[in-house]
C-alpha cells in the first residue's frame, strides 16, 4: 500500500474507488460547492485584513481546499478532527457556521470563539470539530488523546489529525507516532504538504529519504501519498486509512500534496521571494484543485458551465451576507474577558465560587 | 483515626477515584507494573488492570498531550510526571493547550485533566531535578495549581482535584510521601480555594504552602518556647484559585506576616501574597511583610548547603523577631 512519491505508477482513476463512484450527483455538487465557500470567505477575509479590520495573522488556505473536504466528506459521527491555524478550510467543511466564522475574524461578540481565538483559534465540539491551534504540532498529541479517548469509550472511530509539512520536525509529532504504533490508536495523521514551512522550502528544512510518510515507517505505521488536487484520490486514500483506523485501530500517515497560493500569512513579507510569480501561476492554472473538480462534474455532466457559476454566485452572496453579519455584529462587552477561563467559575458551580480565582483590582 | 503516610493517602485518593468514575485513567512512566517510581500508584495496576493504569513511555509532551486531548472528550486522566522538573519538556501541552484551549474556543471546551508529582528540592539531585513550578502555573489563567503539605490535605485535594472540571496541577514532595498523619477512614474532599490554619497564634502570621508549612510550624514551635512569641501557622493549600479571605484575616488578627516559600523570590508564590497583604491589609501591619523563600541561585547538588538553600525554620525565626 505505501508507495514513493518517486515510483512511477500507473495512472489510477480513483473516480472508481469504491467510496466514490457510490456519489451521487447532488453530494458531488455540494462538495464543489463546499471547496468554493472555502475559497470566496477567504478571499473576502483578505479583503477585510488589508482594509486593518483584522488583528494578528490570517493564514490562507486558498489552494488546499481539496483537502480539507476530501478528508472530512467522510466523517461519521465517532470521528473527530483537529487542525494547525490554517484552520477556516477544515471549519467551514464540518459545516460550522460561516457567520459566526467570518466574525471571529473581526474579533467580534457574535464570532465562534467569542472574539477570544481569531483566525487561527475556531472550535467547533459538538462537530467534532477541536480546533484550530496556534503552535506548530502542538495539536499532534492532541489528536492522539482524541483517539485515545474514542478506544477507551470503545467506540469505532478516529481522529484526523491535520498538520503541515513545517510540522514533522517538531519532537511531539514524534513522540505522538511512537505512542499511536505502540498503542495502536485509531489517529490519521495527514500532512499537507504544500511545500513551503513559512519562507523555508522542504528541501531546506526536512531530511527524508522520498517524501514526508515514509518517516512512519520506522514506527511501524502505513503511510501513503495522495495527489491534493485531486478530490477522488484524496478521499479514496483517506477512506483506506480511516477503514484501518475504525476496524483494526491502527493508525496511518497521509501526505498530501497540495499547494498555497499566499504566503505563510498574509503578513509573510516575502511571500513572493521564496518562490517565483511562474511557479504560483502555474499552481493556479494546472492544479487548482476547485477549477479541476469543476471541470471534472462538467465531464462528468454533473455540472454544466452555467450551473457551476450559479453556484459561484450564490456562494458570493452568502459570503457577503457573512461579512455583512460580521461587520455590524458587536465587540465583546469588556466583562466576557473574565468569562471562558475556567468552566467551574462560569457553570457558577461551589467548586467555581471557592477561592479567587482571577487576581489584579 | 489511622496514621497513614502521604503516599498512601495519595494512594488511597486515586484508588477511590477509579473506582466511583469510570472515566479515570492513571497515565505516567512507570506508574503500572513498577508500582511507581515514587510508589504513589502501588499495586493500583494489580488491582484495576491495564485500562485504567498505564504505563507511558519516557515522552512527556506525547503522553501529557494526549491526556489533554482525551480530557476534551470527557476522560478524566490523572497524569503522572515523575518529577514537575519534567513538565518543562510538556510546557507547550500544559500551558497553550490545557490552558487556553477552553479560552480561545469560548468556553465550548474544558479539560477536565489532573497532572500530579513532586515539585520540591532538598533530595540533593541538582538544579534540573529540583523545580518548583507552582508560581508559572499559578501566572496561567485557566490553570490550577495545589500544594499539599500533610497526608491528609493531600488525600482529600487530589478527590477535588479530579472531580474539577478544568485542568490542575497538583504538586508533591518526595521529602513528605513517607511522613504519616492521621487521616479519617471515612471519605471526605477538600475543596481547592480554602487555606487551613495548622496552628493559631496571635503575635504573627507564618503563611506558607506544601513543605514550607512544616519548616513555618517548626519556627512556630521555636518562637514560642524560646521567645514566648505565638506565631499563627496558615497553609495556602491551594495558589490557584487561592483563599485571598483567609491571607487577610490572619494578617488582621496579627498585624505582621513571614511568608515561607520554596519558590524562589522572584516573581514567587509569596510575591502574590506579599502584593495582596500590603494592597488589602496595608492599615492591619504593624510592621513590614517579610519573606523567607528558597536562596536565589539554581538549586545546588552539595549535601552540605542544599538544606539551607531551602527556607529553614531558623531563617524563618530570626525574620519573625526582626518585626515582633
């Protein structure tokens, strides 16, 4: 099952895997409409950061969308996820609500965190949906106890646990693999790999014998490499993991190849000197992965030209309703800074109301 | 009532625990077959099995993150770190995730996690072995932070502490887990956020939390036979959340205070309640507050000066008779 990114393969028509030629024409549709929502709330959040409405950072998952809804297509209800801080794809492809999303973004009292995580900080738990976090692999444990917690409740489930190539040379991704092989945990760690840890190539940054995945073969754990532009080979190779995952409780490494048209954040200011103008023009034209799949349902008379671009449409307005919702919504009362720290003190629970527990006036 | 050791309190907390919730989980290195580094968990493998004691390998942001993550599910993991030294390779799993992840989610997640082991100096094993973080817990919002000086406080916190809903850090001393007290044999629970007066007195107000309460009540005793001066004992328990009420009312009722910590001075525990004391109680002090804490120097391996490093009863007495 494991392969090389370097091994030449015959061309798989992963159309024909099982997962998806059982696809229905409206779940086909909806998925394109779902990369697309991805796409226009990100290029509205980018209007919104260099007009100064947002604070921090906004890293952009333009480009990536396929997998983000290729991995989470396919999610039943004892499976959970959790990402890095290019977060807004997976978030909006579990179906949290764009309004509140594109508030969190503003910083305002209506977003999904309350105005108390921005961009890189949405939570969704009753999507099973954990975040959304800020420090480089510091969610890789994190998914592990996930899984971890699925197997002791005895329930069949997982955890794709997402993270960046930038990622695999921290100490707690590895420390995770090691305690995932040796306890068999249902965990599915998928990296996407869209070449670039900030401003420091792959090549710069990672040793590896021929990709990424293939480190988990010293711990004893499957890996593969799927093509990130590719909607039908993303879910299929993510279904075979998940299928491991659920019947036999082990985990998997997936890399995905994908790309990121901006940089690191919108604040990396060398986002166009690390690589060049033709090497993201080429990215856009031959391997968007919204434009191949759009082109795929038109193939596969799923879509006609005109329908794809009535949904485009009606994708916009409904961004723009978003942003709309954001931009009049409210600031958090000063008071709510003292609220979410401790669940004891907000649930006003004895335990809560014994002893100080904020300290200062 | 039977004299029992810490351990064995912490023993006897743990056992009890597993036993009324099934979502509690004791993970740390050795913690199972080898009965414990420190024996806290001995025999709780034999007894409970390989589900409910686990054995981690050496891997603390690993396994300590993964505690965290199964907590957001509703586990109740208690985490063993073999020494708190080790927490600063978890750092980044303790503090960014266990502590703001119910804060950056808006309140949609707790982790209802415990993280226990001991956090003290004096057993001569050298600077890296002999932290007491208890100061940078207590500077994380939506961390917890308790310090148990006797068998019986630690038995009934570590009850509150793993029936709490957000994350806490609970710190032992290896110098305490074979000292004995008497412990009742029916259950009880000691909820964070209430201090204890271990000796009332009136003429000054010895504060202090884990170990150092022991050092306050020896100068306690040395003060009154030698000096005829009656020191009030209050022991902290908890920093975090922390009994502010019960800091202000001895100090009201003695009008001087020595606060004794392990902690080194800066930015120590004592530091805090130096700050409040003087905020609060400032027209209550006849005299200025006076602090005895561990020597400001990482913490030395020789035999010879690691004792007097610590705050020692001695050091505590003659600070007492500079404002009595």
């Amino acid at each position: 099952m494991s392969e090389t990114k370097t091994a030449a393969t015959e061309p798989v028509d992963y159309a024909r895997a099982e997962i998806n030629s059982a696809l229905g024409a409206a779940e086909k549709i909806r998925f394109f409409s779902e990369m697309l929502r991805i796409r226009r709330f990100e290029q509205t959040a980018l209007k919104y950061y260099n007009q100064g409405k947002m604070g921090g950072f906004l890293h952009l998952y333009i480009g990536q969308e396929a997998v983000a809804l290729g991995t989470v297509s396919l999610m039943g209800k004892n499976d959970h996820v959790i990402t890095a801080y290019r977060d807004h794809g997976h978030a909006l492809a579990v179906g949290m609500d764009m309004k509140a999303c594109m508030a969190e973004l503003l910083g305002k009292a209506t977003g999904c965190s309350r105005g108390k995580g921005g961009s890189m900080h949405y939570f969704a738990p009753d999507k099973n949906y954990w975040g959304g976090h800020g420090i480089v692999a510091g969610q890789t444990p994190l998914g592990l106890g996930l899984a971890y917690g699925v197997k002791y409740k005895g329930l069949k489930g997982c955890c794709l646990c997402f993270l960046g190539d930038g990622a695999v040379n921290q100490g707690s991704y590895h420390e995770s693999l090691n305690l995932a092989a040796l306890w068999k945990l249902p965990v599915i760690y998928v990296i996407e790999n869209n070449q670039y840890s900030m401003g420091t190539s792959m090549e710069r940054s990672s040793a590896m014998r021929n990709c990424l995945a293939e480190r988990a073969e010293g711990y004893g754990i499957a890996w593969d490499v799927a093509n990130g532009e590719d909607f039908y080979e993303v879910r299929a190779k993510t279904w075979n993991a998940i299928r491991r995952a659920h019947d036999e409780s082990l985990p998997f490494v997936l890399e995905v190849d994908t790309y990121r048209y901006y940089g690191h954040s919108v604040a990396d200011a060398n986002a166009k000197k690390y690589r060049s103008a033709d090497e993201i023009e080429h990215y856009k034209t031959h391997h968007d992965p919204i434009r191949l799949w759009r082109k795929r349902l038109v193939d596969e008379k799923v879509l006609t030209e005109e329908s794809a671009d009535e949904i485009d449409a009606a994708v916009k307005q409904e961004v723009a309703e978003a942003a709309q919702f954001a931009l009049d919504s409210e600031d958090p009362a000063p008071e709510t800074i003292f609220e979410d720290v401790y669940w004891e003190v907000d649930n006003q629970t004895e335990v809560g109301q014994t002893g100080r527990h904020f300290f200062g006036d | 009532m039977p004299l029992i050791t810490y351990r064995t309190a912490l023993n006897q907390a743990l056992a009890e625990e597993i036993l009324r919730d099934e979502n509690v989980v004791i993970i740390g290195e050795e913690v199972a077959q080898y009965n414990g580094a420190y024996k806290v968990t001995e025999g709780l493998w034999e007894r409970f099995g390989d589900k409910r004691v686990v054995d981690a390998p050496i891997s603390e942001a690993g396994f300590i993150g993964m505690g965290i993550g199964a907590s957001m599910l509703g586990i109740r993991p208690v985490m063993e770190l073999m020494f708190w030294s080790f927490a600063y390779v978890a750092w980044d799993q303790i503090i960014n995730n266990a502590g703001q992840v119910r804060y950056m989610s808006g309140g949609l997640i707790n982790c209802p996690i415990v993280i226990r082991g001991p956090a003290n100096g004096g057993t001569n094993v050298g600077a890296t072995h002999s932290h007491t973080p208890e100061n940078f817990i207590a500077n994380t919002p939506g961390l917890k932070v308790v310090c148990p000086a006797t068998a019986y406080d630690a038995k009934g916190l570590m009850k509150a502490a793993i029936r709490d809903n957000d994350p806490v850090c609970f710190m032992e001393n290896t110098l305490l887990y074979g000292e004995s007290w008497e412990v009742p044999e029916e259950e009880y629970v000691i909820p964070l956020g209430v201090a204890d007066i271990k000796r009332a007195g009136t003429d000054v107000s010895l504060i202090a939390h884990g170990r150092a309460v022991l050092t306050a009540l020896k100068a306690a005793e040395i003060l009154e036979a030698d000096h005829g001066i009656h020191a009030e004992v209050l022991d902290l328990r908890s920093i975090r959340p922390l009994d502010e009420e019960a800091v202000l009312a001895t100090v009201r009722k003695t009008h001087r205070a020595v606060l004794v910590d392990e902690n080194k001075p800066f930015c120590g525990v004592s530091a805090q309640i130096a700050a409040t004391i003087q905020e609060k109680a400032f027209d209550d002090l006849d005299a200025p507050v006076q602090r005895v804490c561990t020597l400001d120097a990482p913490s030395i391996y020789s035999p010879a000066l690691e004792p007097i490093q610590l705050p020692t009863p001695e050091r505590v007495v003659i600070k007492a008779l500079d404002i009595c």
